[in-house]
C-alpha cells in the first residue's frame, strides 16, 4: 500500500489518525509506504504517527524525516513491515524549495531480500526531472527486487526514466485517480516494481481520511 496521509488530517480538517489505522488493519497490507506522516510535531499534537499506525498492524516501522517542525517535530516518509527490516536509509532528494527525501529500506521476505523505497516529490517539474534522475541512480545501485512507491506529484510523461527500469502497476489495470477526495481526476500516487514481480492487482480504495486515496497492489515474488 502507498498512502499519503495529509499528516493524518482529513479534509474537513479533523484528526483522521483512528481512521487510517483502522483502514489499515482492515485491508491488512504486508508493506506499507507513508508520505506526508508526522511524528512529535505541534500542530498533531506530539504524537509519533508513524509509531501509532504500525502498531494498529504490528507492524515494524522505519521513518524518513523531510522537514523539521516545532523543536522535536517532523514531517516526512515512512515504511511500514510485516517482515523483518535489517536496514534503513534515508536519502535526501535534489530540492531548491521544500526539501525532499526518500526513504529506503531493506527486508527479509520467505523467498529473499526485497528493497522498498517510498517518497513524495516537490511540486515543481524541474525539481521533478531532478529528483526522478536521483532515484534512477538509486533503483540502479540496487541488487535485491524493488519496489518503489510514494507521491510522485505528477503524471506518467515524467516518470520515462523510471519506466525504463521499473514497471507500472497502473499500467496493467488502468490509470485509476487518487488525486483529490473531492474529485479524484489525476493519478499520482504509485506503486513502480521490478521485473522479478508479478502485480495480480490494482486497487485505489474509498478512505476519506486524507486528500489522497490509498492504492494498494498485491505483487507476487
């Protein structure tokens, strides 16, 4: 799954915290990509999100922070795991705006190793091209399959790049929108995969809790 959760903010601006762990649990996903999750920041009440929403799974968790918020606060990426983690890092992306990370990790799955990685682009496309190329260069530095996954903040025609080492799982279940609640016409929330996956299929779920909409794929290695 791959969710950016507007810092677990809905857009009636209320606390959706209860929600996404609730979704979470019910869908039940084995790897979980987090964009735009907070942990100990003011304005959500110092709460460490991405703890409280990989214990509503018993999940292992890592985070990526992005941007400092308030003294101790920050807002960033995180993996959620079913499976054991042996190692984390987190890249930061090229970025004259608002910084920009990525965040990798390594798993111990029953048939190997797999990498995940998941961002959130900036908004501006020359920012993009530059960020894309970045991790281009990571993907390809990689010896284990990947998945990469997050919010890319821009459609298919910039992510040629990518597409030349990694597949779509969009690509083979239609271009379904995540983009916004209200009125979802833009698809830019992913889940790219490498070719010893198989993806059986493609769901972009009905969760009001952000202003993205989950996807969630189910890959077979």
């Amino acid at each position: 799954m791959t969710y950016n959760v507007h810092s677990c903010i809905d857009v009636e601006k209320r606390n959706s915290l209860k929600r996404i762990s609730d979704f979470i649990r019910r869908e039940r996903p084995a790897i979980v990509g987090l964009n735009e999750v907070e942990s100990f920041s003011p304005r959500v009440g110092f709460v460490n999100q991405p703890k409280r929403l990989a214990a509503s799974r018993n999940m292992l968790y890592r985070y990526g922070p992005a941007i400092k918020l308030g003294p101790i606060g920050f807002f960033g990426n995180a993996i959620m795991s079913r499976y054991p983690v042996y190692e984390s890092k987190n890249f930061r992306l090229p970025a004259k705006r608002e910084q920009r990370c990525c965040l990798r990790t390594r798993l111990r799955v029953p048939d190997g190793h797999i990498t995940v990685f998941t961002t959130h682009l900036g908004l501006n496309r020359q920012e993009r091209f530059e960020q894309i190329a970045e991790l281009r260069r990571l993907v390809e530095q990689e010896k284990n399959p990947v998945i990469l996954m997050g919010d890319f903040n821009c459609g298919t025609d910039q992510l040629a790049p990518l597409y030349q080492l990694l597949s779509d799982a969009g690509s083979f279940f239609g271009s379904l929108p995540t983009f916004s609640l209200a009125n979802p016409v833009d698809r830019i929330d992913y889940i790219l995969f490498s070719a010893e996956f198989n993806c059986r299929a493609l769901t972009v779920a009905g969760c009001d809790a952000s202003d993205h909409l989950p996807v969630i794929a189910e890959l077979h290695l």
